[in-house]
C-alpha cells in the first residue's frame, strides 16, 4: 500500500457577494492505494480549472441545479496524471495524463470510465482545460447551433478575451463573419485586435452606460448586429438591443456581471422586449453540458485549427495549490486573459 499526503479545498460558507478565501476552509488528509477499487485510478492533479460557473453554483437557488452543497470539495475540472491504477483491462496506464473532474484537491480517486486520456505530443495538456476543453465546448456549439452563422454577418462577442469568448471570435472569423470583441482593458483590446485579428474592438471601460456602449456599437457596426455572444450581461447587453438586425440571434452563455451580488436579485434591466419583437429576434441560453456526449465532434474539428494556429488562445496561470480561491476571485475582477489555470 502506498499513501499520498492530500490537501483539499472545501467550500464551507455561501458568499453573498464575491467569493475569497473566507468561504473556503483548506483540508488535510491521506489517500492511499488500498482504497482503489476495481476501475478506479488514483489521480495526481496538475493543473486546476478556474471558471466563473462555480460562482453561479454557489448560489442559494437553484439554477441548472442543486446549489453546491457546503462542506465538500470544491467542483472543478482537472489535469493529472495517474499514479496508480486497478484495472488490468484498461488502456490506460501510470504515468498518462487525463482530464477528470475531481475538483480542487491534490489527489484524488476517480472510475477510468470518467477520465478523458490526453496526448501531450499532440497539444499542451492544459488546453483540455480551456480551448479544446468545456469553454470551448459551449463556445463551439453555442456558436453554430444557436447562432447559425452565416459568411458576412456580423458578430459581437463579449468577455471576448475570456475562455469562451476568444474561441467564439475566431470561430465566427473562420466562418467568414465580422466579428467585433468587447473586453475590459487595451492590453485586452489590443489581443484581440493584434492576435486574434478581429475586426474592431471596444473597450466597455471607455463606455460605461448603456447609450455610450449604444453610440460606439452603432459606429463600428453600421451594418447592424446579427450574431451577439453575451458572455457578460448588464449595460452591454442592454446597448446590444438596439443595435439587433432583423431576426437577430442573441446567445447567453453568461452573465458574470451579475454573479456577484446581483445573481439572485439582479438589477432590473430595460423593457427592450419590444425591440426584440420588432426584429423578429430571438434569445437563447446554452449550457456546456448540454453537449457533453459531442465532445469528439468538436475536438474533430478544432483539434486541427489549434495544432495549424489557425485558432489561437491564451491562458494565465496562476502557481500554487493555496491560490485556488484567490484565483477564483480574479476572475471577478477581469484579471485574466483567456483561460485561467492554477497549476499546483
């Protein structure tokens, strides 16, 4: 038998606005082999997901589901490598990484039919974690199936040099669209516009009310809006709506202006249904996990844009296991670019 020393993350208090390390409480404990049953493997984590949907399941309602419940480990997904493992018919082995979800916890034990094998000679095993993992999941599929886009529409994305939003941009460019980023910062803006070779690009910080975010929508999009990918919510998403073409197609994939404090209770928005009705638009909201068995689907196709750099991506990583909630705070902040990774 052979025994690892394990620290985990447990989520032991609701936050009410945003979440810090007072919400968390740091455990320790052992793991050890003895209590690997047949088709289990014991994980080493590496690298560690940090995403703005565990805010969402912090809530004290419910959403897509139960509320995270207190005095657990922390949900999440994670890359590692297996160190051991009880099942001769598998194939796979000590020493390969996999993707699991385990959450924040050095080890962890997890079923093999749960792990997703990854191959660090084709791609970095951290993109199963943003661009070829969940955020590029929804941003794929959110894209085509709900946007439908079609060459020379045009596409706004905000949050566009987050996880999700920087896939969703070069999706639409390779589909042929205009696409315009919304983002937070020139050191954003000018990825976006430098790296990812958008169209136009608008910093909401030098727009900060809806008619402001309306006026410069209106200037760098004189064609209309046909395609909007909400990341974010609030004043920008309000502008948008007056921006819409006919039958327009707006897609929520978040609302991270609103997760914190505002995410049971939000802010009443406009009454812009009536915009809504008479450009004949149309609103839907996606989840990842509505895709979760077409995962090979996508990766397929984007496997291949990310190996050629036709699809570039960024990720900022942050070190050390102790920085988990810290980091989880950052993305509240806008402190990120691309997809935000701890790395024990």
């Amino acid at each position: 038998m052979t025994e690892f020393k394990n620290k985990q993350w447990i989520y032991t208090k609701r936050p009410e606005k945003l979440v810090d390390d007072s919400h968390y409480t740091l455990n320790e404990s052992t793991i050890n082999t003895a209590q690997l049953r047949p088709g289990q493997a014991i994980i080493h984590s590496e690298f560690f997901s940090v995403d703005p949907y565990m805010r969402i399941q912090q809530s004290s309602k419910d959403t897509w589901e139960e509320p995270h419940p207190l005095n657990t480990i922390q949900g999440g997904a994670v890359v590692g490598k297996i160190i051991a493992i009880n099942d001769i018919q598998s194939d796979l082995n000590e020493g390969d990484w996999v993707l699991s979800y385990t959450g924040w916890q050095e080890y962890a034990i997890a079923d093999i039919s749960s792990l997703r094998k990854l191959d660090p000679r084709e791609v970095p095993v951290t993109t199963a974690l943003g661009v070829l993992g969940m955020p590029a999941r929804i941003a794929y599929f959110g894209l085509i199936e709900a946007g439908k886009p079609k060459q020379g529409e045009t596409v706004v994305v905000s949050g566009a040099s987050g996880a999700v939003g920087q896939v969703v941009a070069q999706i639409a460019k390779i589909k042929g669209c205009k696409v315009v980023g919304i983002a937070g910062s020139d050191e954003k803006t000018k990825y976006l516009r430098e790296t990812l070779n958008l169209d136009a690009v608008i910093n909401y910080k030098k727009h900060s009310s809806a008619l402001a975010m309306k006026n410069v929508l209106s200037r760098v999009c004189p064609e209309g809006i046909d395609i909007y990918y909400d990341n974010v919510g609030g004043y920008i998403t309000d502008a948008i709506f007056e921006v819409i073409n006919l039958r327009a197609r707006i897609i929520i994939c978040g609302q991270i202006s609103q997760y914190s404090g505002g995410l049971d209770d939000p802010e009443l928005g406009p009454r812009f249904l009536h915009k809504m009705l008479y450009k004949r638009a149309t609103i839907q909201g996606v989840l990842a996990r509505d895709y979760n068995d077409r995962m090979d689907e996508m990766l397929k196709e984007m496997t291949p844009w990310v190996k050629d750099e036709s699809l570039k991506y960024k990720e900022t990583i942050v070190h050390g296991f102790e920085n988990l909630p810290k980091a989880l705070n950052m993305l509240f902040f806008g402190k990120n670019t691309g997809k935000l990774i701890v790395k024990r």
